[in-house]
C-alpha cells in the first residue's frame, strides 16, 4: 500500500521546516497537548517516515498542522523532529507563518496559533517579516555547576523557551563553522551530564537542548545551539532566544522592549525582546522564512526503509 503525504518545506534563517498538510493521523485528545502525547507515544513510525532519511534528515524539523480546540487560535500545531516531539519552535513557527501564506488558507498578517505548551501570537508583515509573541519565558537556575569527564567545571544557567536549554557563555570555545564537530561533541557531552547528575528541568523535564554563546561582531551575541537529535541549529533557535531574554532580563541586563539580536553559528540572526505581563516574562522573536519546496512524499509499505532507516 502507498499513502501519500502532502508537505512544505520553508528555511528559517537555514534551519529547516517540513509542514505536513495532509495525511495527519487521528490523535487521541482534547487538547493539542493530549494529542501531541499521542502522536510522541503512538506515531514515532510516521514522525521518522515524515522527517528522518531518506526523506528528510535529523536538520529537518515537522510541524503537523491540525484543527484546534481553542475558540482563541487559529491552527494547531505539532512540532516534532527526528528524535521526539518538542514543546514549541521558534524558527518552525516562522516557517509555519510563511508556509500558512503560501497556503492562502488563513490570514497571515496576525494569527494564534495552539502548541502543546501554550497560544502563540504570530504575525506576518507584507514584506515576510514574522514576529512571534512565545509562551511565558523563565530562568529556574543560575551558576549551575556541571563537571565533565575530564574534570572541567561548565557553569550555565537553566531555562526554559517552550523547550529546556542550558545556557553557557564561559566556555573558551570559537563558534565558527569550521568547529561544529568539536562544538556538537562538548555539548552533547554537557548534555550527557546534566542527565547524569539528575539535572533537570521543571517537573524533571530533560534539558534536551544547549547552547553556548559568544561575542558576535553583527549582533549582541552569538550562539551555537545543541538541538535534541544531535543536529545544531542552523537559526539562532526561536526559544532558545526566548530561553537567553529570560536571562537577560533576570540578570538586568535588558529591560521591556529593548531589541536583542541574536546571531547563529551560521550567520542568521533573529530580532528579540521581552515584556512583562503580571510578572512573567513574554518574549517576542523576529525572523524571515522561505518556502523552499512543495510536494508528496510516498509511504510504500513495501519499501524495507518505509519508517526511515533504523538505528
Ligand atoms: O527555533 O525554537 C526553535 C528550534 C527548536 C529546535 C530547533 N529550532
């Protein structure tokens, strides 16, 4: 049997977006939390067919876009990647926004949007620009202290941007392209210990994403983000920069409304800020997206490699 599946495909500051438009299984729930639970504990054949080789790759990030139940937003979405579903994704909602536009099914100019961790505000202006109004952001710990293999101490701060970072700026590394192994190695390894040492997000969320920052000559600063799947954030990462304006703005260093821009490792920047509404922290990210390919991916049970290939 073949299914086909509909998709789009958008790049956000070079990280790519899937949206996959038809095809969308059933998922049990009321809620897209519910759903996105679902779609993590009943569907891993279908995300790997959907996103992981050799149709896609762990870069890829997919976005499942539904019906909502909340008469407040417009669409639903579920973001997901090679290895799980993730809570929310900055630079896959500027891909979403623009993907939405190419659609022509809703208006773009603002939308909500429900994610499993809450409604995101997004807006598109006439000349592709998206802003995103995230979910509430928060620093839980600063100065957390984590030893390595070979004895040296890392100290980060935890926070979270709709997903849980480990924020690291006293690190000596170069953030370049060219190091990108020795960068994917130490933060896998930073990342490998924090679950060892049973440091965790709220409710022992795993901290599943780390991100080293550096002086950029472009922007305020600039990042190399560890992604859950192994991959590197081609984008400065949407709620990873959330995660870095909770910081920012705990440690005063900005205040409400002042921008932040946050380079990547691979040039592409994001615009941000915060404001702060009955005590909590609500960033807004900025950023361009391009629709890059449109089309239909094949799922042939015959094919030996039908659910990506295993590992
Ligand atoms: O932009 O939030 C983001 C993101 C998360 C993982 C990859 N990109």
């Amino acid at each position: 049997m073949i299914q086909s599946v509909e998709y789009i495909d958008s790049h956000t500051g070079g990280e790519p977006t899937r949206v996959i438009v038809s095809c969308i299984p059933v998922l049990v729930g009321n809620t897209i939390a519910e759903k996105a639970a679902d779609f993590a504990q009943n569907h891993s054949d279908l995300r790997r067919a959907l996103v992981c080789e050799p149709r896609g790759s762990e870069v890829l990030v997919g976005a499942l876009l539904l019906e909502t139940h909340d008469p407040t937003c417009d669409v639903g979405v579920i973001f997901f990647n090679n290895v799980g579903v993730l809570g929310m994704c900055g630079h896959g909602t500027i891909g979403l926004a623009e993907t939405v536009e190419h659609l022509g099914r809703i208006s773009t100019a603002k939308f909500r949007m429900d994610t499993p961790v809450g409604s995101v505000e997004v807006r598109r202006s006439a000349k592709g620009q998206v802003s995103l109004e995230n979910i509430a952001s928060r620093r839980k710990s600063t100065g957390v202290r984590v030893t390595l293999l070979d004895g040296t101490v890392v100290t980060g701060d935890i926070a979270y941007g709709g997903n849980w970072f480990f924020l690291v700026s006293d690190h000596g590394r170069n953030l370049c392209m060219e190091r990108v192994q020795e960068l994917t190695e130490y933060t896998m390894e930073i990342r490998n210990t924090l679950a060892a040492q049973g440091i965790t997000g709220d409710g022992n969320a795993e901290i599943d994403h780390v991100e080293l920052f550096a002086p950029s000559e472009n922007a305020d600063s600039k990042n190399f983000v560890l992604c859950p799947g192994r991959a590197y954030d081609r984008s400065p990462c949407g709620t990873g920069t959330s995660a870095k304006l909770a910081c920012l703005y705990a440690d005063g260093k900005i205040q409400p409304g002042q921008i932040w821009r946050q380079e990547s490792i691979t040039g592409s920047i994001f615009e941000g800020c915060v404001s702060v509404i009955g005590g909590e922290v609500i960033p807004t990210i900025r950023g361009q997206a391009f629709v890059t390919g449109q089309g239909t991916l094949f799922l042939d049970s015959d094919d030996p490699f039908c659910w990506g290939i295993p590992t």
